[in-house]
C-alpha cells in the first residue's frame, strides 16, 4: 500500500513528464542535421524589382533609399552584378543582407570600390550557378522613388517543421504516462466509490495514496456507526410494535363482551392498529427480513393479488399473456404488487394491470382511475409515513408506509417502481424487474 500523499504523487508525474518531455527535444534537435541556409539568385530580384511576373518575393515602394549600399562582402558583389542586370549605376542599386554580417576589424567599412573593382565584383555575381544568402535589395526606380523587395519567408519554416515533430513525438510519448498516471492516482478513488455500495470493508482493498487509505478508514468508521444505530433504531421500533400486540390482544378479548354495534367498532378499531403495527414491523425489518430468491412467473403472481381483490369485489382487471419470469422472493413481490393494487383501489376506485416484457425486463403497468398527483409529489410519496391522502381517516387508513415497502422490495429484487400521470387521467404505477431465461427461451 503506498503511503505517498496525492500531492507528492502528482509533483512526482508532472515533474517526470516535464524531463521526458525536454529529453524527446532535445534527441529530435541531435538527430537532425542543420538545414542549409536559404540561398536566392539575381535574377529572381532583378525580377522581383522590375516587378516582371509573380515571383513571391515581397515588393513595395518608398520615396527615399531604404538602407545605406553595401562597401564589403556578399552584398557588394550581389550589388554589383544586380546593378549590371537591371542596367542601371551601382549607386542607385543597394543590397542588404538579411543575415547580420560580420563588420571588418577596427570596425570601419572600406571605401567604396573602383569602376575595375566594381566591373571584377559584376562578373562574379553572374558566374553561372551563383546565389547569394537571402537578401534584401533596392532600386531607383525612373519617377525618382525606390523599389524595395524581399525574398518570401514562408510560415512553416525547416526549423519550425522540427519543433513541430518534436512536439508530435513528445506528445505521444507522454499521452501513454498520462494515462497511466491519471489512471493510478484515480484507480484508489473508483475503488472507494466500490466498497461505499458493497459491504466489504473499505481499508480492505483501496489501497492507493495517503488520502485515499485515510478516506477508505472515514468510510468504514462511519458505515459501522450507521450499522448500529439502524440496528438500534430497529430493536427498538419492533420492540415497541411487538409489545404493542400484548394490551391488543387483551382489548379484544374484553370486547367480545360489548354489545354488538360497540364490539363490532371496537374489533375493527383494534383490527387496524394491527395492521398498522404489520407494517411498521415489516418497515423497520427491511433488509433483515428472510429473502429466498427463486424464478417465478410474475404474471401468475399479479392474477393470484388480482384474484383476492375481485373477490373483496373490487374493480380490478388483468392483461398478462403467457409467462414472464423474474428471479425473487415470491412472498416479498407479492405484498410489493398488493401495496401498489391496494392503493390504486382506494385512491383511485379501480384498477387496470398488464404484464409485459421490454428489452430484457418484465414490467408490471398499473393504472388506476383517481384523480392524479401533482408531478412534485409522484416521487414524493415514497418517502416513509407520507400519505396519499392527508386526512388519515379510517376509510383510508395507513401509516404511509406502503410505497416504501413495495419500492424496497422490488429495488432488493434488482428493480425499480415509479409513477407517472396516467395516460388518460390518474396515476400509473410501474415495476420493472430483470426478466430471466430458463431452457434456452428468451423471455
């Protein structure tokens, strides 16, 4: 396990990148040799400066001589053999090298050169095969004003093209560490994202920097804190359910003394409180409560819920054809399906259920014929002890937890329920589960 801080390891890859990144520059710039300086020929600017066809060269004009004329080295014999060419006074014609050249020793220029100097200079500028370093030059041109070209100086540059590899080269070098390292500092995290939704302590297989180890202890600590005080919470809420069946029991057995309109009052005032503590019990339990999951026919399960509903001769109806296997506890969807039927009767006076399979999954559709939710409260409603109808009266009696069970039921199968408006008017329920193939028969 490394004990390393995040801070450490990234300065760590930041650091090693930047040196690999210098290192690939640096063998790039060995490994090829110095481009050649770029060389032109009078007679690319004796036609760049009689402006005699597009030649590339840059070309404007000025009113004054642009530069002083040259008295020594490449440029004096480039003047004068460019003099020669454009037929004009070797002081009307000025060349200047675009490259700095070296000034003579005592830095003074020498005079300006003979007419035999000049006319020697002439013809070994014309040589054949002669050019010069890329230079700039001038002429005067017949209105008194002077003509100034430059050879073109292109974007992309031999220099240019090798930094560009360099960075090419560098960047698919380092793309792969990248990776790698942004790979290892997020690896710990997504591990710690792994064990908050399993049961495995987390310190037992994070692992990673300093930060991730000590977020991994943090989240174990608190989900063993968690643990128990739902464990308490549990004891506690079941115990009191559990003790509340004692003095029920006793009331009923005094009751069945009472007149028969009283009794019968009496019975059925006890029968709810039952039936509110069967809840609260099978709440409080949740994932405690015994699940044995097996494949099971969903469709045969909602006809056998739709079945008792029909004979409490309750308006409810079924379109389920053949079968659509689930993996579950039967007697747990059962009572998920129930909740769900049983509040679409009493809130919405009947209901419509069909069975299909979508895309891999059995879906259950239950539509009832109320009056609807706002679209805030749809979700709303699954929160524990939150009633559909406010009023809590005896007709509708609850204690809010239908929903909630049906939702943890069907989620501790693998699945999801939700509500939404119905399609004409009301509420409609739906259940999706994981559908499962037996004998090679897709579902």
């Amino acid at each position: 396990m490394s004990t390393l801080s995040i801070r450490t390891l990234t300065a760590g890859f930041t650091v090693a990148a930047i040196l690999l990144c210098l290192t690939v520059a640096f063998v790039i710039a060995l490994a090829f040799p110095a481009p050649p300086p770029a060389r032109v020929t009078l007679a690319e600017a004796q036609a760049a400066l009689n402006d005699e066809a597009e030649t590339g060269w840059r070309r404007h004009v000025v009113a004054a001589p642009p530069f002083e004329a040259a008295r020594a080295g490449q440029a004096l014999v480039a003047q004068a053999g460019l003099a020669v060419l454009l037929d004009a006074p070797m002081a009307e014609v000025r060349v200047r090298p675009l490259s700095p050249e070296r000034v003579p020793a005592g830095g003074s220029l020498p005079p300006a050169p003979s007419e035999g100097l000049k006319a020697l200079l002439a013809s070994m500028a014309l040589s054949p095969g002669m050019s010069f370093a890329s230079f700039e030059a001038a002429a005067r041109q017949a209105d008194g004003r002077w003509a100034v070209v430059a050879p073109p100086s292109p974007w992309l540059t031999p220099q240019r093209s090798r930094m560009g590899l360099a960075f090419l080269i560098a960047a698919a070098v380092l793309l792969p560490l990248a990776l790698w390292g942004a790979g290892r500092l997020a690896a710990p995290f997504q591990r710690l994202a792994e064990a908050a939704r399993g049961d495995e302590p987390a310190t037992a297989f994070v692992g990673g920097p300093r930060e991730a180890a000590e977020a991994a202890r943090a989240l174990d600590a608190m989900r063993e804190r968690l643990g128990e005080a739902l464990k308490e919470r549990t004891a506690i809420m079941a115990a009191v359910a559990h003790d509340l069946r004692t003095p029920l029991t006793g009331l009923r057995l005094r009751v069945e003394g009472l007149a028969e309109v009283p009794r019968e009052a009496a019975v059925a005032d006890i029968a709810r409180m039952e039936r509110l503590i069967a809840q609260l019990l099978t709440y409080v339990r949740g994932e405690e409560a015994p699940w044995t999951s097996e494949p099971l026919d969903l469709a045969d399960l909602a006809r056998e819920c739709v079945a008792r509903q029909v004979a409490m001769g309750r308006d409810v109806t079924l379109v389920a054809d053949g079968e659509h296997l689930v993996r579950g506890d039967r007697d747990q969807l059962e009572r998920a399906l129930a909740n769900l039927i049983d509040n679409a009767v009493l809130y919405g006076d009947r209901a419509e259920i069909a069975v299909t399979s979508e895309g891999g999954e059995v879906v259950v559709v239950i539509d009832d014929g109320g009056p609807g939710l706002p679209q805030d409260q749809l979700e709303a409603v699954f929160t524990p002890f939150r009633r559909l109808e406010a009023s809590r009266s005896r007709a509708t009696g609850g204690a809010g937890l239908g929903l909630s069970i049906s939702r943890s039921i069907v989620e501790r199968g693998g699945g999801t329920v939700v509500l939404r408006p119905g399609p004409v008017d009301g509420t409609r329920a739906l259940v999706r589960l994981p559908g499962i193939v037996l004998a090679g028969v897709a579902r």
